[in-house]
C-alpha cells in the first residue's frame, strides 16, 4: 500500500460508529432515562414514563441492523430471544410487541408529533422536534 492508502485506511478505521439514541419529543418532559428504564419500555414491562405520562414504544422493522444493536445493548437480548419474548407475552394477552416502522425518519417524525412515543434512532437522524434521553 502507498502512503495515501495506507493514511485513508488509519483515517477510516479511527472514525467511531454513529451512536444509537433514545429519543422522546421535545413535548414531553422527560430530560434523561436509563437503559433499564428504556428496556422496560421495550420490553412491554411498563406502559408509563417516569414521569406518570402514558407511553408506546417504536420500533424498527425486524430485520433493521440498528434494532438487533438496540435490544443487544439495551436488553442484552438477541433477535431470536426478542420474537420469543414478544411471542410468549401476546399469546399469554401479557402485552403487544411496539409498532415497527421502516426507517428512523419515520420514527423520528412519529416521536416529534407525539410526546407519549419513544423511539430509538441513528445520531445522525435526530431533528428539532425530538429531544436524546438516553446515548447508547
């Protein structure tokens, strides 16, 4: 390699991943959470924010990448753990896995629009119109 592939390669590798945030719209008036606070929301294990408000959680569709990191570093649960909880809580009537959207925009903009949504999304795609609650 030559000085120049060699310096772009170093460059490249040195860059960090784009985080995954939790985000809420900046109506709401939640300022930070937990993982575990965002995991019981994703896990269907409370319907509330901790500020007593009414809470749906959105997801990604199943095969997005950023939705097997989200569950890994917030639940510590694979995809296949994820459908099999999901699985086991609607058919006991225990709850309904979150509404899956296609892309982060469509999250965002669902989340802006509403302040009882939470959603996870790429850095890069946050807006105006939601707030970071939790950086993962």
């Amino acid at each position: 390699m030559n000085f120049i592939t060699t310096t772009l390669a170093a460059l490249v590798l040195a860059l960090p991943a784009s985080a995954q945030v939790v985000i809420v719209s900046a109506k709401n008036p939640i300022s930070k959470m937990t993982k575990e606070q965002v995991a019981m929301l994703f896990l269907g294990q409370t319907h509330t924010f901790i500020t007593g408000g009414q809470a749906e959680a959105l997801d990604l569709a199943e095969d997005a990448a950023l939705r097997k990191s989200f569950y890994q570093a917030v639940a510590n649960k694979a995809p296949a753990q994820m459908k099999a909880h999901w699985s086991k809580l609607e058919f006991s009537g225990g709850g309904h896995a979150p509404r899956a959207l296609a892309t982060s925009a469509d999250v965002v903009k669902q989340v802006a629009e509403n302040p009882k949504f939470i959603g996870y999304v790429d850095a890069g795609a946050v807006t105006a119109g939601v707030k970071v609650v939790l950086t993962l």
